[in-house]
C-alpha cells in the first residue's frame, strides 16, 4: 500500500504513471477537487483511454448541494428512503449507514465499475463511473416509487405492509427481551407460522390481509412471542418453512446460525474449500487465464510513503 502526496511536484506525475498500467481508479473527493488536482478523468484517460474512472460523491458532480459536506444520514434524507423508515407514531429510525454509504453507494459504484471493466477488456475503452448516494439511494426505493404512483403505496410510515405494520412482517419481542422476525407474507408462509404458533384455528387469523384485523393479530401474536425465549422460537422454527428467525445481534450471529445447523450452506459461517491463495499471487482472472503481468514504472521516492 503507498500513498501520494498530490500537492507535491512530483504526485500528480507518480498518480499518472501509476494509471498507465491501471485497470481501475476510484476518487472519493469532492467534486472538482481531483480536476483541480490534475488527476480527473480527462488527463487519466489520456493516459490509459483503457481505464476505468469511478467516482463516489454524495450530492452528485453538480448542483447547488454537490460541494457540500454531508453524510449518509443526509443523503438517505433528501433521497426519500428515511422518511419511509419508522413508527407512525415515531421519528423515521436510522439504518445504519447501509442505504448511503453501501447500498446506494459503494454497491452501485462497485456494480458499474465491474460493468464497464468487462466492457473495456472487451473493447479497449473505458469511461468514467460516476455515482452519487443520494442517488444511488433514491434507486433502491424503485419498487417503492412505484407502487406509490400506482396507489399500491401509501407515503406515510407505519401503514404499510412493509413498514412493520402488518402483523405477518414485523419483529417481536420474546420473554428474554430478544426478538425474532417474521415475514410471512405468503399464504402458505402464514399458515406454517400459525400452525407453530398454534393458532391455525384461531378466528382472528381466518383474514390475513383484512386490515382491520391487523391490530388484533398484532397483539396477540405479541402475547405468544412474548411467552418464550428467542432461541426457544428459533428451534421451534428451525425446520419451518415460516419464515421466521431470530434477530441476531452482530456479536452473536455466528453462535445462533451455527445452533441452527446453518453454517455449512451459511456465507457467513463456512470455510472456503479453496486454498488459501499464495501472497502476491494474482487474483482469479474476469476473462480468462491470467497474463504476464504489466511491466512497471520506476517512480521517485519523493512523493509516495509506502505503510500499512
């Protein structure tokens, strides 16, 4: 790993160099700031017109907020996708920094960058991948925008189906004070939960989707979750097509997928049957069987600080 100095006379030289032999170069600042710096996209293709330019900001390269600070929060806000997180009664609840920073950012830039390096191998020209969060966010609400402007979406939290208020697709708290989730939307998703739940001849469950029912079904679904442990409703549905699980707090997601008998088929949990790759060796080819490596440049030593 080394850094550059881009204020340094020699930096934006080194930078160039380096992309000569590059497939890929991703910039974070704000915009302008890499045009001014003398490593944008004109002079980096110029360079290596084979490159593949990505470009992360928050606002976008233009408009009145591109040069402005701000964070996920801020850019999941004006994208809408906030707004449609939380209780009726409540404020809109933080998703982490999911939505921003690595659904609608670092997941759509990683996307269109993987894109166009397929098409540059391909063609021999790359172009620039520009991405913005507040964008990139406002694209995951696709199938909410949709159903908004079919009238199949209510733009109000807590009303609908997906926003925790159905009582099939929601999170309950057990007797320990964990949760578990459900999201048995499906008929027959359903009839597995009241079937374990031992409710499948309960009258108040006869309707799923009468919604006029939800508050009752809500609460007495409550009731029962809340009478046994979390991992007492885990084994319950372990072998459930019910759609049903734990919540599982970060620290602990390995123990309750390994209890569960998960972890052979579980990404999270499994052991690679590979072999360890050998360092410095070159990752798996996109396009075939790896080639000589690209010859390299010498570079001075003045700009550039090799560490961890």
């Amino acid at each position: 790993m080394a850094a550059i100095d881009l204020k340094h006379p020699e930096g934006v030289g080194a930078v160039l160099d380096l992309v000569a032999d590059a497939d890929v170069l991703l910039e974070g600042f704000r915009p302008g700031v890499a045009e001014r710096l003398g490593v944008g996209p004109g002079p980096c293709l110029a360079r290596n017109p084979r490159l593949v330019y990505g470009r992360m900001t928050g606002f976008g390269q233009d408009g009145p907020l591109a040069p402005r600070a701000g964070h996920d929060i801020n850019y999941i806000a004006l994208s809408g996708a906030l707004g449609t997180i939380g209780p009726a009664d409540g404020p809109p609840v933080l998703p982490l920094n999911l939505l921003g920073d690595f659904g609608g950012g670092g997941a759509l830039l990683a996307f269109g960058v993987l894109c166009v390096v397929l098409q540059a191998r391909a063609t021999g020209k790359g172009q620039v991948v520009d991405a913005a969060m507040v964008d990139g966010s406002a694209q995951l609400l696709a199938m909410i925008y949709s159903r908004l402007h079919q009238g199949r979406w209510t733009d109000r939290r807590g009303v609908n189906y997906l926003d925790g208020t159905a009582p099939f697709y929601g999170v309950y708290r057990c007797r320990d004070g964990q949760y578990v989730a459900v999201g048995a939307i499906e008929a027959p998703f359903f009839a597995a939960l009241l079937e374990r739940l031992g409710l499948a001849a309960d009258a108040d469950f006869v309707h799923q989707w009468d919604r006029s029912r939800w508050p009752v079904m809500r609460r007495r679904l409550a009731e029962v979750f809340a009478a046994r442990t979390r991992d007492d409703w885990a084994a319950v549905f372990a072998d459930a097509d019910a759609c049903v699980t734990p919540c599982c707090p970060c620290g602990r997601h390995r123990a309750i997928l390994t209890t569960l008998h998960a972890a052979p088929s579980s990404p999270t949990t499994r052991e690679s049957s590979s072999p360890p790759r050998p360092p410095g060796s070159a990752p798996p080819s996109l396009a075939g069987p790896p080639g000589p490596p690209p010859a390299r440049r010498a570079h001075s030593a003045g700009p550039r600080r090799d560490g961890p």
